[in-house]
C-alpha cells in the first residue's frame, strides 16, 4: 500500500488544500461530492500535486510539513516543479 500526499486546488477560488490518503481517488471523489466541510464550500477540486510514500508516517510528516509553509510562493514552486517533472516523465 502506498500513501499519497496531496495538493488541490479549487476551481471556484483558487485556494489550496493539502492531504494525505492511501485511496488517492477515493479521497478526491469525497472532497468534490461530500456535502460538509471546507472542501464542500470550494468544489470543484483538482489534483496539482501528487508524492507517494511507502509508509503512513512518512506520508504524515510530509503533508505537516507543507502545510507548516504557509506559504503560497512555497506551495506554487511545488506545484510547478511536480509539473516539469511529470511533462518530463511523460515524454520518456
């Protein structure tokens, strides 16, 4: 089992939301179906950020360690780094 870190981003205002789970898809689908909670007043969500981790621990300190950011320009320059890489990837 793997587990995933997170980053969405809302469509409707352009906010950020950070998580882990081992159900990637699962999870997304509750953030933009569920009918509570924060992400229920910013659907639709997209995924802009994906690290998988082996252990659950690892996943965990990982997202503390984002959200203890604060920072947009921070969350941004991952954002876009995970995207280079990936178009690199896909490219191979």
């Amino acid at each position: 089992m793997t587990f995933t870190v997170y980053i969405l981003q809302s469509k409707k205002d352009n906010s950020y939301y950070i998580g882990y789970s081992s159900d990637i898809e699962s999870r997304i689908q509750e953030h933009n179906y569920e009918s509570t909670g924060y992400t229920s007043k910013k659907r639709p969500w997209v995924i802009v950020y994906i690290e998988e981790f082996e252990f659950k621990k690892d996943a965990i300190a990982r997202e503390r360690h984002i959200k203890k950011q604060k920072n947009r320009k921070y969350i941004r320059n991952l954002i876009n780094t995970w995207v280079r890489s990936s178009t690199v990837e896909q490219s191979r």
